[in-house]
C-alpha cells in the first residue's frame, strides 16, 4: 500500500475542489470506507489523497421526510435509514433494502452514497490475480468460470451484478441523486449508471471529480423490498426486488418493479409492472402468474439458472410486503 494524504473540507464545494485538484494523480472521497478499505486491501486502488466527507452534512438533518420530496443526505448511514420512522410511512421499501444489509456494525458507518457508488463484488475483480475487463484486460473470467453469483440480466460483456441494494429502492421512488462538481447539479438514478458495454471500466455516469451531496425521491407509501440470501447473516443477495404500487383497495392500479442482484445495473422489470396492473393481490394465482414474466429474457450462465427461477418469488415477496400483506415464509 502506497503512502496518501488525508484532506478534511469543511464543505462539499471545497472536496469537490480538492478532488478535481490537478497535483493528485488519484483523490479518492472517503465516507463510510466500507469500500475503500476493501479496495486498498486489495490492490485495486492507490490514491494520493482520501477526502473525508464523513461529517459533511447538506441539511439539518440525516433524513428529512416533512416535505413534498423525501431527503436523505449522502452520509446518512444505513442504520439511520432503516431506523427512520418517517422512511417507514412515507416510503418503507427504503428502509426494507437495507435494514438487513451486511451487519449492525457495517450499517452503523456506512452511508447513502458510498452504497450506491460502492463497485462490484465480483470475485474475479476483486482478485489481484485477474485482470479482468473491468481492471483493463481482455477477458471476463466469469463467462468460463465461476459464475454462481453473476448477472443473468445485460449481455455482458462484463457480467457484474450491481451490489446495491438501496439503488432498486430508490429507483422505485424516482429519486434524483444531487452532487457539486459537475456541470449538472443533479442525475435521475434511472441514468446514474450505465451497462458495461457503454462502458466496462466504470459503472456510473456520474461526473469525474463530482461529490454526492444528497438524495430526494418520492414517498411511496405502498411499496416493499425483498431480498433473497443464501444464510440470514451477513451475505448478499443472489436476487433482490423493490417494488412501489398504486392501490385500489385489494386491486393494484400501477406497479414499478425493480430487481436487484441479477444485472450490472439495478434492472427495471417493466413486463412485471405491466402485468401486475388490474391484479387483486388476494388472487394467488393471478399474482403469481403477473409475477412469473420476472424472468423472461434473461440468459443465465452456467452456473446461474437458479436466479431465473428465485426472481419471481422475491417480486411476489415484495408486491405483497408493498400490499401490506402478511408473509407466510418457511424459514
């Protein structure tokens, strides 16, 4: 591990100004470090400079609920918006996305931002040893080997899975990430990130030298997120999805359906939106039948094919947690 700097700004603007700063080869901003300490450990970056934003704060509060538009700031942590009544009103799949993520300890410190923007867990990425797409080199190690865990959603030619679970969330809330250092002040997260043929090396199209500020999105009082693991304990999801609805009593009006854990992007499921409007939520075979379209399209790896199967139950999950249904799951 090379030697860095440590800056502290007192403001968004002034990080910004110091990672846009052309004397730093690599300024990398540090919030949670959840991530970053990965990284270091791994090889994957050496920066000259780590720009703590940790206790920057654009508001007067972690997460403010009291007007039109929902606000989280880009440090909130984890713990903070799973623990937050006002989320659980206005918009509880946010807080469902992550009141399970890693453990109490890793929610405790990370945040907002640094969840959205962390990279992808790929073993192959995350190993010195391979110089996969993502780090330069010409082949994704995935296709031919070990692909468990990878997307079945993209057509590659990275086949990443995004490793966000609060990104399907807020991408069911239409929420807007906002940041200083760009030319623009604000991205929908629907264009925040792109598929690795638009580009394999990054995943997001946020503006080089940009620093999160905050988020705003939309309440979505009936919405939900369920999320799929191999154990309960710290692990992440093999498939994810968040889902926001518009009621009529028992009849669902409107859908927006999100997946997560199957493809480089959060992957919306329109075919499932659509199929879902006019459904009753108490007519089980008609819900599952809306449900079951989750998996068309996908073309699954060698070792994947089980997601295909797993995504139609987790969106069934989570339109009846959104409903207000009760789940009856066999643990």
């Amino acid at each position: 591990m090379n030697t860095f700097a440590v800056a502290s700004p007192k403001s968004f603007e002034d990080a910004s100004k110091v990672v846009n700063d052309k004397k730093y080869s690599l300024a990398v901003i540090k919030a949670g470090g959840i991530d970053l300490i990965d990284h270091l450990k791994e090889g994957l970056i050496e920066p000259d400079v780590l720009v703590n934003v940790r206790t920057l704060r654009g508001g007067e509060q972690p997460i403010d609920v009291s007007g039109e538009e929902i606000r989280i700031e880009a440090t909130a942590t984890l713990a903070q918006i799973a623990g937050s009544d006002g989320l659980r009103s206005s918009a509880p799949v946010l807080g469902l996305s992550v009141e399970g993520a890693a453990s109490p300890a890793v929610r405790n410190v990370a945040t907002a931002a640094g969840n959205l923007l962390q990279r992808p867990r790929c073993w192959y990425y995350r190993n010195e040893q391979f110089n996969c797409l993502k780090k330069g080199g010409a082949t994704c190690f995935a296709v031919e080997g070990e692909n468990r865990y990878h997307a079945i959603f993209g057509d590659g030619p990275c086949h990443i899975v995004h490793p966000s679970n609060l990104a399907p969330a807020l991408w069911v809330c239409d929420a807007t990430v906002h940041f200083v250092g760009g030319e623009q002040p604000s991205i929908p997260i629907r264009y925040l990130y792109h598929t690795p043929d638009k580009g394999v090396r990054t995943e997001s199209n946020l503006p080089p030298g940009a620093v999160v500020t905050h988020i705003t999105c939309k309440p979505r009082k009936s919405s939900g997120f369920y999320a799929i693991k191999e154990k309960q304990s710290f692990d992440w999801p093999v498939v994810a999805a968040a889902v926001a609805l518009e009621m009529d009593g028992n009849v669902i009006r409107s859908a927006t359906v999100c997946a997560g854990a199957v493809a480089p992007i959060p992957w919306e499921l329109r075919n499932v939106a659509n199929a879902l409007r006019g459904v009753d939520v108490g007519n089980e075979e008609a819900l599952s039948k809306a449900c079951a379209s989750a998996g068309a399209g996908a073309k699954p790896m060698s070792d994947n094919a089980y997601k295909v199967k797993l995504l139609p139950v987790a969106v069934k999950r989570a339109v009846l947690i959104a409903a207000g249904k009760k789940l009856e799951v066999q643990s």
